[in-house]
C-alpha cells in the first residue's frame, strides 16, 4: 500500500507514452495533426476547387513589356540601339549639348581658325617644343596624329623624327589640304595625311606605335566610336599622348569646353581599354597623357 500512488503515477506516465507514439505513426488521413516536422515537408496538395492557373512568372523580375507596343501598319521602326554612350542634355555656349561619360562635347573648330593654330606667340603660351620632346619617339615609329589640323605638330615631329613616319588625320578637307600643302613647301617625305571620319581614323589594324592628340579629342563628336578606332588602329603597347588643357587650373585662358580634367580623361580611355601610365606636368597650360594599350 506504501507504494501504491507510485505504481499508479507509473502507470499513467506508461499510458500517455503509449499514446503519443501512436499518434506519430498514424495514418495521414488520420484526423489527429501531424508532428510540426512532417508538415513542413508535405508536398503541397493542389485545391481542385481554384479557377485560376497559377502564374509560372509570378515574383520573377522582368525589364520586358508583357506586351509587344503596338505599330500603326506601314510604319517601319529600327530596331532599338544595342547601346548609346551619349545623352542630349542642356547646350551651353560652347557646346553641342550632346553628353559623353558626364561632360558636353564641344564644337568642333573650323579650318578659318587656322591662323590660331599657327599664331607665333603659341611657342610661348603651350610650349609645343617641350611637349614634342616628351614624345621620346624611336626610329621608324609611325605616329599618327589626330586631329592634326594645319599640321602645327605633325610637321615639326616629321623634321624631328626623319627616321618615323607621321600621318596627319583630321575630318577637315580644307586641314588636310593646308598640311598637304606644307609637306610639299618643306619636302618632307616621312609624312602622309589621311581624311578621317567623325567616328573613326580608318587606319588598317595594328598600324601604327603612338597616336597624338593635341586639343582635339575633346571635340571629337563620337569619342568611344573614335578611341575604339584608334586603340585598335594601335600596335600592342603602343601608346596615346592625349595633350588637353587643364580643366582643374582656372587660370588657364581657355573656354570651360575645350578644357579637360585629368580624372574625366582617364576614365574614358579606360572605357576602350588603354591603360593610363603617366601624367607630365611640364607644359604651362596642358595635361601631357600618356596611355597605353596592353
Ligand atoms: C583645335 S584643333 C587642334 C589642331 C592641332 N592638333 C593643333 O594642336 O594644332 C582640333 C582639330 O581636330 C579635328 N577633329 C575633330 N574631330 C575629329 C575627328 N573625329 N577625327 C579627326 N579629327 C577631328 C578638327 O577638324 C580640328 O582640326
């Protein structure tokens, strides 16, 4: 009798225990829930009773239109740009109001504006002698320069470099023709001119060591078209001397536009894969680039 409410705790504890296990291993048609466990693993059954056919889309991000637009019969549409590198924004004085990588593209100078170019007192203002010294060409590297425009560089480089080959590029006949024209005054013969296009030099393939740009890339109206022209026109290893004036230095006298920040330039010849190598700080108003193509 002393141990009788033991025995009888003992026996209830025996009787639950004997309970819970069978509910475990019940029949899943069984009424009785299952453990919490079985249910997150059951395969969802699915209610005869809806209308609606499931979305297989459904929660999956799309930047397509569901729908294709509609097109007025006849009218013919181009096929969307695989990419477009420029934008149109606001105009200033200066500029076209067409967008490459943040900055506005400037006009392009004109060929009456040659007198500028060849102006005496530029010896003085942007040290062209200096600069061209920093070219340190070798023999027979063919540079092409871009942009040449009355050929101020071009024509010193070839009389400095009598072993290279020079090619005068510019988009301005009337440009080709004055540095045609010099050529012939000075008998050089190590130097040729050629008419490019806005969105290329349309020079053959690893044709040429070096190309110069003197002023000039910053007003070049499709510049990726241009640099990718040029990067392949390049030799591997052979570098760009990207010269522009210095947009960080206010007291440089020249318009906004026509100026370029270090930072701005480095950014776009990465974009065409020319890697940056060195900035020369030894002209009075210029960034003296140098990039190189790997
Ligand atoms: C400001 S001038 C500089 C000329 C020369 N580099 C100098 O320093 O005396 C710029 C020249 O770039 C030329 N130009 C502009 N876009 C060009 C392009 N896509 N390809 C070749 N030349 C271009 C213009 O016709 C103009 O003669």
């Amino acid at each position: 009798m002393k141990y009788l409410p033991l025995v009888l705790v003992i026996a209830l504890v025996s009787a639950v225990i004997y309970q819970v296990t069978q509910r475990s291993e019940a029949d899943p048609e069984s009424p009785n829930k299952p453990a919490l466990s079985e249910a997150a693993v059951e395969p969802e059954v699915p209610d005869p009773e809806a209308t609606e056919e499931p979305d297989p889309e459904a929660g999956v991000a799309t930047t397509e239109p569901t729908e294709a637009p509609k097109v007025p019969e006849g009218e013919v549409v181009p096929p969307p740009p695989t990419h477009n590198y420029y934008s149109t924004g606001e105009k200033s004085r200066d500029g076209t109001g067409k967008y490459y990588q943040g900055r506005e593209i400037s006009y392009v100078m004109g060929h009456p504006a040659i007198n500028w170019l060849e102006r005496p007192e530029r010896e003085s203002e942007e040290a062209p002698t200096k600069a061209m010294d920093l070219l340190d060409l070798e023999e027979n590297d063919v540079l092409a320069d871009i942009g040449a425009g009355s050929g101020y560089y071009s024509l010193r480089i070839a009389m400095q470099h009598p072993k290279s080959k020079v090619i005068g590029v510019d988009i301005q006949k009337e440009m080709i023709e004055f540095l045609d024209q010099r050529t012939t005054q000075l008998g050089l013969e190590n130097i040729t001119t050629h008419l490019g296009k806005i969105d290329t030099i349309d020079l053959p393939s690893e044709s040429i060591n070096a190309a110069l740009m003197v002023d000039a890339y910053h007003e070049f109206s499709h510049p990726f078209e241009m640099m990718t022209s040029i990067a392949k026109a390049l030799r591997p290893g052979g570098r760009v001397f990207l010269l522009e004036y210095r947009a960080e230095d206010p007291t440089v006298p020249i318009k906004p536009l026509h100026k370029m920040t270090q930072a701005q330039a480095k950014k776009e010849m990465a974009l065409v894969g020319l890697k940056w190598e060195k900035t020369l700080n030894d002209l009075p108003w210029q960034h003296f680039m140098v990039f190189r193509k790997p």
